[in-house]
C-alpha cells in the first residue's frame, strides 16, 4: 500500500526550476532511498513534503491526506517526521530532553497545568520521560541521556536527531543524509538502526550520498537530476540503469 | 518513587532563602533598608517574567519598563479614580498588561533578533509618549499623586514591612508557578524555541502559542510589578517607564543567564542593591553614593559587556562551570558526564532514569 504519494510537486525559486513535475510513491513498511547530484532538489523536496516550504503545484498526500499546504507542525502532528542535513538539535537542551520535545507532541497540558502542578501534568511529564527513556534506549542513547547536546560527537547527534523525530510517532520518518559526517562504524549501525525501524513498522524515506548504505538498506530507489525524477525501481536495476549511472554513480557502479 | 511527578520538587535551598527573605523585615528596623529591598521584591517580579520570555523562549524584549507603567497607571487610576478596591485594580494591571504583551507578541510572530528588538523598542517609546500625553488618565508630566497604599479585606500596608512582605509574597507565588512552568511540558517548549526555532518545529512545537504565552505571561509579571509599585511609592511619574528602565530590566536577564530562574533574580537583587548602596552600608560616604548613582547606566553596561565577553552564559553559567569544574577533577568521562547532567540547571533533567528502567 502506498502511504506516502507524491504528485507532480513543483518549485521555482525565481529562474530555477528546483522541483520540476516529480512524482513516486512511497510504500507502507519499506525505506526508500531519494538519490542524486548536489543541488538536484532533493532537499526542496524533502521541504515540500514536510510543510517548510510551499509548492508551486502538485501536492503529497499521507494515506490520502494532502500534508502540502498544512504547516510544518500539523504534517508532524499527521504522521511525519523529519530531520535535517545540518542537525537542528536543541544544543541547550540534553540528549534526554531533546526527545521529550519530541515526545510531548501528543500531550496537552499546557502552562496552566503546568504552573500549578495539577496531577494531569504531572502524569503526562512522567508518560513523556518513560516513552523518551524507551527510545533512547531502543536506538542505543540511554548512556548519552544527561549530556547537553552541544556536547556530543557528530555521529551521536544525527541518532539524538533521529530519536527526536522517532519520539513524534511518526509512520513515516524522512531523514536528510543521515549519514554525513559518519565514520564507517558509525554509518553501519546507522544501517542498522533504519532496518530495525522498518521491521518495528516505520516507513522511510531518506536522502543519502553514502551509496553503500543505500545499496543495502533500501527497498526502493527514486533518483532525481536537475528537479527532474530520472529513474526509480529496487537497488539493483538502478545501480544499472545508464541514465542513473550517467547523471549521478559514475563507472564504478556501472561495471558492478 | 514517591513523586510520581518525576521532577524534582524545589530544593531545599530554595525554602530556607524564601524564610531568610520572610523574616528580614523582622529583624531589620531600618525603613529605608526595607524599602529598598521591597524594590529589590518589585524589580525581581520583572525579572522573573523576562527570564521565561528572553532566558528560556530565546525573544527580546526592549520594552518592558512599558508593561510595568501599563500596571501602575491602571491599578493607580482604577483605586483613584474609579474607587474600585485595591485588588481590582491589581488584577486589572495584570490584565491589561498582559492584553499589551499580546499585542507586542504580533511582531515576534514574524520579526528574530534586532529588528524583533527594535520593534519592542519602539513599542516602549510610544507608550512612553503615551503616559505623558494621556493626561485625564496619567496625569501627563505632573504623574499620578496621593496613590494609597493596597489594601486588601479591609487591611491596609501602609508600614514598609507590610507593603515588603506582600511585594514579596505576590514574587515568591509568581517565582513559584514559574519555576513549575519551567520543570514540564511548556518550559521544555520555550527552551526548545530558544535551541533552534526550525528544529522546534520539525518536533511539533507550538512555536506561535509558546511565543505568545511567554509575552503574556512576562507582561502580565511586569504589570502586577506596576501595580504594587504605585501602591509601594503612592506616585506615578511617567519618567519611570523608559527606556534606560527596560534596557535595566533586559540586563538583568542577561546578566542572569538563559534557561534559569535563580539567575536572573540573583542578577536583580545585586543591581537593585547596587543602585541602593548607601541603604546597605550606611556609613558609605556620600559623595561615592551619588557617584554610584550617577553612573548606575554606565555600570549596567559595562557589567552586559563583561557578560557578554567572558560569560555568554551569565551566572547560571558561571555557577555551572564552577560546579562541573570541580565534578571533573580525577573523574571518568561518565562521572563527568554524570555531573554535568545533575548540576544541569535546565527543566527536566534524567531524573527517574534508574527507576524507568524497571519498567
């Protein structure tokens, strides 16, 4: 089933076309790879999809429901969650508290509750810890829980990010080049940590230059060139195919 | 386990400072002394809503003295004027206050950093010229005179202990409901907007509700401040509520340091005293009084300077730096990091950590 359906999107900033007419589809339960050149627009289009930025035409529908148009924190609010190239962290915040924001995306009590303390916040403050203590676990953090965020490596930031995103329920998770900055043990449990997801039911859609880590965890592939969407299909035919290995791969995928 | 609530509740150090502030009027006769640190009450209400809305939501403010003379003038005329009892017309202060700090969250919705200061700034001056030109409620130039002390049920403060313990009263429960804000949902909200307001959004926070809230909250603060203080002083003058006053009360929460309470109210009380010096020590000679006096901005400015300079992170950082400093010596990079996280003076530390893991 498709969950997430991309419909003709585009976008002009000015005389560039940086989405032009690009269209696929996302199925429920498997992660998705969205490859190609610097600059093709694959950012954009992650802004499109996610409500940060507004397409000229065409739209993304979430199970059905148009997320293009909605504001950036009701398509989380719907179901999809997303991190960023350069992480967008909270370095005032610890690792611990940078999930619970994302947590309490789904609790209510506000500053009346929390002035007073009322028992309705109090529950829910502990709901949000337990769930944020769950999830640092689940993605290996819980020994990163008490560190401020402006205190950690590289690697640990983008799974902090991660966790942050996961903390929202997502069912789809859109990661933007999860891996840059990685090293290769890093970039290997990340592998790891996007299978295990699909397995437990998120569905996602990632950015990424690392093709290695796109060839083995990916279930399908869409490349786009210059806006344009050249080539889409499982890893295999794509690692073939001669417009993909023109525009973007190169020789040495070519003759693999 | 007893406190479901998983926050910690106050420190301990927190109650035994709230007794030492309740009993000084008790052994201090001195009435100059008591007013000065009934101001010092007065400025730490401001503060207090200054530190939720710059140290933790991360949005300037350039004209708060504004929301302070917004509470005097309405609580001042509602008694005055209207005769209606005292504490209508402090609520109303609050109220009305809090409808401007509404309408001074519209520019932060759109506007970041210089021009979201300049727009604040401009903000204060026209209420400024306000106060002065709406004479049949301000009294114009001249000020609002023969204000009489609050009363409430009939009992009047009028002697400085009285007025100082209901400043500080009305400060203590306003610190109080803060510090609660601050240790759930919401006060994580404000500090995430303070953190990155692109992250904050991807995460799905309320970044319009949370903006506007922190505005409200902080106005409101600064109006309840207005209000007792034209009870305190009995006179309005609109000389107060300028912009030398609101670059004051911002300093202090600079000073005090962002995502802290107890920052931001130390920073108060010593440049409240600091103004006040003579009060503290009686025997200073007079000309170094009004020296201090004179030169109170300039002090102000040097001390945001230094700040800014050597301690971006204001006293909390200061504090902080100190403790991990000496939570590090000889300590395992998980020690270290276990200190750094329990000395952490921002909401919702890992606490329950060990008991979660029961579960």
């Amino acid at each position: 089933m498709t969950l997430l359906s991309i419909q003709g999107l585009r976008k002009q900033f000015g005389g560039l076309l940086a989405v032009d007419d690009v269209s696929f589809g996302v199925h429920e339960g498997t992660i998705k790879a969205l490859i190609g050149p610097n600059g093709a627009g694959k950012s954009t289009l992650f802004n499109l999809i996610t409500g940060f930025e507004r397409p000229d035409s065409g739209a993304a529908l979430l199970n059905g429901v148009a997320t293009t148009g909605m504001s950036a924190r009701d398509v989380v609010r719907c179901g999809m969650a997303r991190t960023f190239q350069d992480t967008r962290l909270f370095d005032n915040l610890t690792v611990i508290e940078n999930v619970m924001v994302g947590t309490q995306v789904h609790y209510t009590p506000g500053f009346f509750a929390a002035a007073l303390r009322l028992p309705s916040a109090r529950k829910e403050e502990r709901m949000i810890q337990e769930q944020a203590i769950r999830l640092l676990r689940q993605v290996g953090l819980e020994e990163w829980a008490g560190t401020p965020a402006s205190e950690l490596p590289v690697g640990i930031r983008r799974l902090t990010e991660i966790a942050r995103a996961m903390a929202t329920e997502p069912t789809l998770l859109l990661l933007d080049e999860p891996a840059a900055g990685l090293n290769s043990s890093e970039t290997e449990d990340l592998g790891e940590a996007l299978s295990r997801m699909r397995d437990l039911g998120t569905t996602v859609l990632v950015v990424e230059h690392d093709m290695a880590l796109v060839m083995e965890v990916s279930d399908e592939i869409v490349v786009i060139d210059r806006g344009r969407k050249i080539a889409e299909g499982p890893p295999r035919l794509i690692q073939k195919d001669p417009v993909v290995v023109a525009a973007y791969l190169g020789e040495e995928y070519g003759n693999a | 386990m007893a406190d479901m609530g998983g926050k910690p509740r106050l420190p301990w150090v927190s109650w035994l400072i709230a007794a030492a502030v309740a009993c000084i009027p008790l052994v201090i006769t001195d009435r100059f002394l008591i007013k000065v640190l009934t101001f010092v009450g007065l400025n730490v209400l401001v503060a207090i809503g200054l530190a939720l809305l710059f140290g933790y939501t991360g949005q300037v403010s350039m004209g708060h003295a504004a929301f302070v003379g917004i509470g005097a003038y309405t609580c001042a005329f509602l008694t005055v004027r209207i005769g209606t009892p005292w504490i209508v017309g402090f609520a109303a202060a609050g109220v009305i206050a809090a409808a401007g700090g509404l309408l001074l969250a519209l520019p932060s919705l759109r506007l970041k950093g210089h021009y979201l200061a300049m727009a604040t700034l401009g903000f204060g001056e026209i209420m400024s010229l306000i106060f002065v030109e709406a004479e049949s409620v301000t009294g114009g130039v001249d000020g609002f005179a023969r204000i009489p002390p609050p009363s409430v049920a009939g009992f009047e403060f009028k002697e400085p202990a009285t007025l100082y313990w209901l400043v500080w009263a009305v400060a203590g429960v306003a610190l109080l409901l803060a510090y609660n804000i601050t240790r759930f949902r919401p006060g994580r909200a404000m500090l995430s907007l303070h953190g990155g307001e692109i992250g904050a959004v991807a995460s799905g926070v309320d970044v319009v509700g949370t903006k506007i809230k922190a505005f409200v909250i902080s106005a409101a603060l600064a109006g309840l401040s207005g209000a007792l203080y034209s009870g305190v002083v009995g006179f309005v003058s609109p000389s107060v509520f300028v912009l030398s006053s609101s670059v004051m009360y911002l300093a202090m929460a600079v000073i005090g340091g962002a995502g802290s309470l107890a920052g931001p109210v130390a920073a108060t009380a010593l440049f409240t005293l600091l103004e006040y010096l003579n009060a503290l020590i009686p025997s200073m000679p007079a000309p170094i009084a009004e020296n201090l006096g004179l030169y109170q901005t300039d002090i102000y400015g040097i001390a945001i300077i230094l700040v800014v300079i050597f301690a971006p992170r204001g006293l909390t950082g200061l504090w902080q730096r100190r403790r991990s400093a000496s939570s590090a010596k000889g300590g395992s990079l998980a020690e270290r990091r276990q200190g750094s996280s329990t000395q952490a003076d921002t909401p919702a530390r890992p606490e329950g950590l060990e008991e979660g893991e029961g579960t």
